[in-house]
C-alpha cells in the first residue's frame, strides 16, 4: 500500500468507536497511541481532543513513524517518538503517572500485510522479512536459518497452533539457507499440508508464527502492558486490542491481577482481605457483524479496557 494515501483512507481501525469510548477522553488530556500504524485510532482520538490536548504517537515501524511525523506536521498537538511499545515507560518528556490513557492495537497492520517487500504476507511474493522494525535483526530468512528445530517446533506449536508443526519444522530445517523469499516458505508450507481448508491458505498459522517469533511479540507484550500501566495517572485508562488468543490471555490476566484479589486469597479466616485493586475492568469488546465485514482483520479482535485506580 502506498504510505502516501492520506491517512484516513491507509487503514482501517479496528473497533475505533468502542476504543474512543473505553478511553473515555478528556479534551485536555495527554495520551498515547502506543501502535500508531497509520493513524486511524490516532485520528479518532485527535477528534474528541481541544487544542491544549496532546497526543503521542509511537511506534516501532519506520514507515508507521514517517506517516506520524507527517500528521505532526499538519497538527501542533501531535508529538512523534519512534520506539517498541515495550519501552513507552522511557519515552522523552513523559513522565510516570502523567497520561490520561493509552492504546495497544497489536499484531501486524494492514499496510504491512499489503507491501510485498515487507515480507509478512504468503499473498505477495516478496524477501522474507517479517520486522516490524527492519532496524533491528534478525529477517524472517536470518532467523529459519539459526533455528534449532526444537526451537521452531516449539513456535510453530503455542504461537501459530499448528497441527502439523513437526513436518513443517523438519522441512524448514531441512530446507536451511534455501527459504530467501516469502513464496518460499508458503509453498514449502503447502508442500507439506496439502490444500487446506477452503478459503484458508495453509501457511496461515506458519506465517503467524514465525512473525510472532522474529519480533518477540509476546515478550514485548509482556514488558509492555507493565510499561504503559506505570505511565497512567490515576483514573487514566488502558485499551488493549489482541488478535491472538496468547495475547488476549495475557492482557486479560494482566488486567485481571490488579482489579481481582486471587482465588485463594480472597477471604481469610477472619472473613477480610488484604487485596487492594489498583486497576478497574471496564469492558471487553468485539467487533460487530457489520465492521466484521466492512474489515475483515477485526473478525478475531478483541479489546479489553482497563482503568488505573492507584
């Protein structure tokens, strides 16, 4: 996708309306859209801001921050940090307990998807890349090359949940130095599945997989969700979007260990507690039939939404 269509066109947000509702905006508050991509949730929160609200827009793609800086260049209240999300905590001039909330979309975007020279997509021949930030190593290619093929099983397992995982695993690593380019491992993929299920590539479930891998996507998930928690003040709130069913289970135990005492401790002898929540659920969300089908990539998505109480 050319990066130069304007950005209310590039890209589709995924449940933009429950996302500006869970934020429950403050006109002259401070927040941070942690996954700027190209900027349709940024611009859905510009859109409920006044002229001495701010917005920060991160994101560790070059391509994402080039259209952010752009949009800088056109609105005062935007500022541009180019970072993973996993660090937001040490972003410049933002400090702990100083933002009135903050979005996670995670996963991959549509215009990387549509740019065969990314690398993320079976659909479009192309080098196998895969980086969401393509400063930092390794590829796609680097990393099925250095793999053990435990290592890649063990992925192809718990990240893509893929049924034929140790043929697939023996056949990459047998195919070592030899996959350079996205139809590569899709046909290697489709070699060793056959068809598939109708309207479903059979490299689906590989692609994701070795995605989440070569960016660490959980761990910076991991690291994230506590990063953007320290930076929210009081009453400040926290929209995660997950595509993932890893994902969503991290997000929800995350949010879940601050607004619930655990099970086993919820009441002692005495009949008390000594659980103090430091965070509010507010709401989970998926996306109706009718953006399911205007977007296709918000059929999976789930937001979950989350208020800091200290």
């Amino acid at each position: 996708m050319d990066t130069n269509i304007p950005l209310k066109r590039a890209h589709l947000p995924v449940l933009l309306e429950a996302v500006i509702r869970g934020l429950k905006l403050n006109p002259d508050g401070c927040y941070i859209d942690a996954t700027f991509g190209r900027g349709g949730h940024s611009m859905g929160i510009l859109a409920g801001l006044s002229d001495t609200g701010r917005l920060i827009a991160v994101d560790r793609d070059v391509a994402a921050i080039a259209a952010a800086k752009d949009l800088a260049e056109r609105d005062a209240r935007v500022s541009v940090q180019h970072a993973n999300f996993s660090a937001i905590d040490r972003l410049q001039d933002v400090a702990a307990g100083s933002v009135d909330g903050i979005l996670l979309d995670l996963g991959v975007s549509s215009p990387q998807l549509d740019q065969a020279e990314r690398g993320f997509s079976f659909m479009h021949d192309g080098p196998l890349d895969m980086r969401m930030d393509q400063s930092v190593e390794p590829s796609a290619a680097q990393y099925l090359f250095e793999v053990s093929e435990v290592e890649l099983l063990r992925v192809l397992r718990e990240y893509g949940e893929e049924p034929q995982a140790k043929k697939i695993a023996a056949a990459i690593t047998a195919a070592r130095g030899s996959l350079t380019r996205t139809s590569h491992l899709a046909n290697l993929v489709s070699d060793v599945k056959g068809r598939g299920k109708p309207g479903r590539h059979p490299a689906t479930q590989v692609f994701q997989a070795v995605r989440m891998a070569v960016n660490a996507e959980l761990e910076s998930l991991q690291t994230g969700l506590q990063a953007a928690f320290n930076l929210l003040k009081v009453g400040g709130r926290m929209c995660v979007i997950s595509f993932h069913s890893l994902e969503d289970r991290m997000v929800k135990e995350f949010f879940n260990e601050r607004a619930k005492a655990p099970a086993a401790s919820r009441r002692d002898f005495m009949g008390g507690s000594n659980f103090i929540a430091s965070a509010r659920l507010i709401s989970k969300n998926k996306a109706s039939d009718d953006e399911c089908r205007a977007n296709p990539r918000s059929r999976s998505a789930v937001l979950r939404v989350a208020e800091k109480l200290r």
